[in-house]
C-alpha cells in the first residue's frame, strides 16, 4: 500500500489524551506520609504502617487503602 493511501485511510487523533497513570503499593511512614516519585504526600495518622495504593496522574494523587479511596 502507498503512502497516500494510507494517509487517505488514516483517522483523525482523539481531541483529548488518553489518561495516563502510575501505580505503586507503598507503606506509610512513622510521620503518616507517603513517598511517590521523591515527592511526600500525607494521609490520615490511623494509616501508620499499613500498605496502600497509590494512584498519579498529570492531575492528581489518589490513595487507596483496602480498596477504600483515602485521599485525591
């Protein structure tokens, strides 16, 4: 097949990106925080400890912990 007729065949790009995320499973520290990519986020004391979810996105941070979203 020839380059204009695949060009002909081609669609348009979506109008918006796809969303993009990381994922990671870490432990809150003593000092009831969280570190993703060098950057520290904070979470409820009670949480000391425990593994939870952490979800980034260019917008945003959610944290999950056993299945029950934490924080955005």
């Amino acid at each position: 097949m020839k380059l204009a007729e695949e060009r002909a065949r081609l669609r348009p790009l979506p109008a918006t990106r796809y969303p993009e995320a990381d994922e990671a499973r870490v432990r809150v520290s003593s000092y009831s925080t969280v570190r993703v990519k060098q950057c520290a986020y904070s979470v409820p004391a009670k949480l000391i400890g425990a593994m939870v979810q952490v979800r980034i996105t260019e917008a945003e941070v959610a944290v999950r912990h056993d299945g029950v979203e934490i924080v955005r």
